[in-house]
C-alpha cells in the first residue's frame, strides 16, 4: 500500500468537475484506490464520481489518497498531483 496527504487547492473544492477529472484519472491504473478524509472515519472509491461528491470536500480540506495494487506509487503520485495543481482552476 502506498498512501499521500493532499489539501485541496482549488476554490470551489472538489465538486463535479474535479471528481469527474479525479475519477477519469484513478479508472486509468488497475490498483485499488481510496480516498479518506482527514478527521472522519468516511472512505470513498477513488473510481467512483458518486463516492467522491458525497465528500463534500471545501477548499482546504486534508485528504489522504491510498492506492494498493501493481501501480500504486504511480496511482498515488499523479492523482496527489492533479489535486494539487488546483485541478486547473486555478
């Protein structure tokens, strides 16, 4: 298992588009891919753009993004990268 600590950097937070960005990203490695919200016991699939918009996840908010699986280091890497470069938006 490999596992990253990210903050969320864009301003309006991980609503739909970023999910779908997140989402379309996680479907391409073959690890398992979770992501946990810091402070809460809520585990989403990575996979999932329904798992992750029920988040609710604001600007700021700590994730950790875990993956585990053939391709997880690189999983890992470039999903904490999108997340933080803001996604684009910023």
């Amino acid at each position: 298992m490999h596992a990253q600590q990210v903050t969320i950097q864009n301003a309006s937070g991980f609503h739909i588009r970023p999910a779908q960005l997140f989402s379309e990203k996680a479907v391409l490695f073959q690890s398992t891919i979770l992501i946990k919200p810091e402070g809460t016991t809520t585990v989403a699939d990575a996979k999932s753009i329904l798992n992750l918009m029920t988040l609710g996840l604001d600007k700021g908010s700590v994730i950790t993004i875990e993956a585990e699986g053939s391709d997880e280091v690189e999983a890992v890497q470039q999903l904490s990268e999108l997340v933080l470069s803001g996604f684009g938006e910023n």
